[in-house]
C-alpha cells in the first residue's frame, strides 16, 4: 500500500451504531471478518453517533471494551466520521443528517467529544482526524447570523484540538466534507470562499495559524465528481489557498450517459430511487453548464415527453456505489475521477488519511437477493479495489 504508513481505513457508518454494543457488533462481526479476507492491514474508521458518545461518557470502561474489540481484531483506528449526528440507518435520514449544523452547540459538544475518544483510541505515534458536516445544507433553514456562527463555533473546535495537543500530545485535526447542496459544495463557488471568511475571522481574533492547522478538508471523491467538478484541479485549488486536506474519503457515484435516449440506463436509475439518504442529481449539458436536483426521483427519471433536465448530456447521482464497479449494467460510474483524485494525492507533500466509505450497501440495488457474497466480503473487495488504484497513484508518481 502506497500514499500513507497508515493502514487503509473502511468507514463503520455502513452498519447500524446507535449504542456501544452495536458499535462493538460491527467491528467484530464485519470489520474483523474483513479483515481475515485481506493481505494486508486495516483500519476501522469509526463512526460514534451522539448516542454512543453520551454512553461512552457516562461509562468510561465502555470505551475500554471497544478499544479492546479493536485490539483484539488487529485493528487500529485513527479517524472518526462525525457527520452523522443521530441514527443514520433509521427509514428516513435525507436532509436531517446535516442537523445539528454549525451553529449548534450540540453539534460543537458532540465534536470535542469525538476528539477527546479518539484522542484515547490513536495508536501511538499518529495523528487523527474527524470528517464532519459542511457547516449545513442549503435546503434546511438558516438564520441571519449563519455563517459567522458557524465559523465562531469551528475556531471553538480548533482551540480544543490544539488544547487536546498540548496536554496528551495527539494532534487531531477536523475536515469540513463539502457535499452537493450544501454550504460547502463547489469548490470555487461555496467551499473557497467559506474557507477564506473562516481565516478572516480567524486573523481577527489572532488565531489563524491555530485554525489553518487544525481545521481543514474532507475530499470526498464521490461529492466532488457528481457536481462534474475536475477533481485534480480541486484539489490544486485548496492547496494554492493553503487548506490542508486532513482526509480523503474514497468514494464513487453513478452516471447515468444521454439519460433522455437510454430508457435501459434510466431502468436501472430508477432501482436505486430509495427512501433513506439523500441522493442529489446532477445534469451536464453540451455547452457544459450544470443543473441540479435535490434528490433522485422515478418521476423525473420516467418523465414524457422528457424536459430539459432529461435532455442533458449525463446525470451524476449522489449514490455511494462500488469502488471497484466502473460500469453497473447499463450504467456508469465515476471511477475514473476517483483515479485521478488519487494521482493528485499522491503528489502532496505530505499524506492526508485515506478512507473508503461506501456506506450504502443496506439500500444498494439487488443486495438484498445477492447470497453469492456476505457484506464482510464486499467491505474486503472494495479495500482491495482501494489499495490498487492507491498503488497506480502511487506508481505515477515515480
């Protein structure tokens, strides 16, 4: 494995987690059965809703027993995904899972409280991170004071981390994950200029190195390719502007090519229509302007006579699909931008943490009557799949 001396991590947000023993479950019945399926090390890339974060609290020896689950199994864990704040596999998440956003104190709370664990679960010598919301969604209300709430409460969030460094030694840092819709998205139209008021007020309060260093980028490959963005050119863009990007989340999404001709492709669109997560779609069109749905719908995907949406050149889905899949029958993938988003990776100067997070394999098309592989061999296929794209990103750089 090229890029990081870290193991390669797999996002546990992909099994139920609302208390420790669910957590616990997770991590010995799949993660370690992963495990047992590779050639080489992982990690478990945690995720802590605020319900297990409120029982690893009142019971600190619980936080011992998932540390020994973790040992036990080989496994280290050295980031957490603390975007999702309540219970991501109940029937309905969607919108809500950007809430608490920003400017809650409950979502400020819940972060150092990740920081803290994760500073007691870091193997020794390494660094940590957390992935966390992009200050909100634009489709949940927001008041006048958005923004400058947000950033005031991530500078709080900086100060801990720096805190948590002083006295125990760990550096932990917190990427912000833009996502379509939201108000970290784009690169150069929502999440450069978010970055550049949060500095500002930084510099006001003489804090901005603090905040630089502790307060970067979650690249999630899958965000950034559905908004048709070039991935190497975004990731140009943050390092020109100075942000450091903490973590890559290893991801990749559907495409859907001449959606308004291919009634095969648009068949097989319409079985990944789900009621669970949020899955935005977007539309690129000849003279290659982009527009923009907030979820899938069969309405739309069915439509006669087509609209204009339909008559796009291809949509891109916000669908965590296969990492390995470059085609899904009639369908595309995005696989080739998560190629290249690695190429540029591997020419950073230093190594962000790599995690793959295909978190939707409970709501994936066709998994519920596919018996030929259980979910432990399907985390195993996409860590082997990640580590030879991260080989071939590491081989174009010799």
């Amino acid at each position: 494995m090229t890029l990081s001396s870290l193991p390669l991590s797999y996002c546990t947000n992909v099994h139920p987690g609302r208390d420790v023993a669910e957590v616990i479950s997770g991590i010995t019945e799949q993660s370690a059965e992963a495990q047992r399926h590779l050639d080489f090390p992982m990690a478990a890339g945690l995720w802590l809703a605020a319900s297990v974060v409120r029982e690893l609290k009142e019971q600190p020896d619980q936080l011992e027993q998932l540390a020994q689950a973790l040992w036990q199994h080989d496994l280290c864990c050295y980031t957490l995904n603390t975007f999702p704040y309540g219970d991501f596999h109940s029937e309905r998440v969607k919108e809500q899972v950007y809430l608490p956003d920003w400017t809650s104190l409950a979502r400020v709370t819940y972060t150092e409280e990740c920081a803290n664990l994760l500073s007691q679960l870091l193997p020794a010598g390494a660094e940590g991170s957390l992935s966390t919301v992009p200050l909100g969604g634009r489709m949940n209300p927001h008041g006048p004071d958005f923004h400058a709430s947000c950033f005031s409460h991530l500078i709080r969030v900086a100060r801990h981390l720096k805190e948590i460094f002083d006295t125990t030694g760990r550096k932990i840092r917190l990427g912000l994950e833009p996502e379509p819709m939201c108000e970290m998205s784009g690169t150069r139209e929502w999440t450069l200029p978010a970055f550049r008021r949060l500095y500002a007020l930084a510099d006001a309060l003489n804090c901005e190195d603090v905040v630089r260093e502790y307060i970067g980028l979650c690249f999630d490959v899958c965000h950034q390719a559905v908004e048709f963005e070039d991935v190497q050119q975004s990731i140009d863009e943050f390092v020109r502007h100075g942000i450091r990007i903490n973590k890559v989340h290893i991801t990749n999404a559907a495409e859907l090519i001449d959606p308004a001709n291919n009634s095969e492709g648009r068949e097989a669109l319409c079985r990944f229509v789900e009621p669970r997560y949020l899955h935005q779609t977007y539309a690129k069109f000849k003279d290659g302007s982009v527009k923009s749905r907030v979820d899938l719908l069969e309405d739309d995907i069915r439509r006669s006579p087509s609209d204009d949406f339909l008559n796009a050149e291809s949509w891109r889905v916000h669908f965590h699909v296969p990492i390995f899949a470059e085609t899904l029958g009639p369908l595309r993938t995005t696989r080739p931008d998560l190629a290249a988003a690695l190429r540029k990776v591997a020419r950073l100067d230093y190594s962000p943490h790599l995690e793959v997070e295909t978190y939707t394999w409970p709501v994936m098309p066709g998994e519920s009557n596919a018996a030929s592989m259980t979910l432990s061999e399907r985390i195993a296929q996409e860590l082997r799949s990640a580590g030879e794209l991260l080989d071939a990103a590491g081989d174009s750089v010799q």
